[in-house]
C-alpha cells in the first residue's frame, strides 16, 4: 500500500486512516487463523506458505 492509495484516508481523520491499516491486516490475521484451526504442527509451515501466496497473488 503505498502513500498515494491512502491520501484520501488522511484527511477524514486519524480513525479512518488506523482502519484503513488495520483492517487487511486483522482479515489476513483472522484467514491464517482459521486455515490452521486444527491442523497437525507439521503442517503448518505450508498452510502459512499458502496463504501467504493467495494474499500475494491478490495483490
């Protein structure tokens, strides 16, 4: 996310421009969480992996 993409947060406020953060972040957080719900720990690394590269891809 580069400066230009958040111009139009920073003056609607500072709350906006924390959300406009925090948001991909926390979905990003909450998606690998549920991905690894109940896996087996050496499966993890790899589940990491992939979700890492759909996030990537999205881009």
């Amino acid at each position: 996310m580069g400066l230009a993409n958040l111009e139009p947060f920073v003056g609607a406020g500072p709350w906006v421009l924390a959300a406009a953060v925090a948001v991909p972040v926390a979905g990003k957080i909450i998606i690998t969480a549920l991905a690894l719900r109940g896996t087996d720990p050496k499966d993890r690394p790899g589940i990491i992996k992939a979700v890492a590269e759909l996030f990537r891809w999205r881009r």
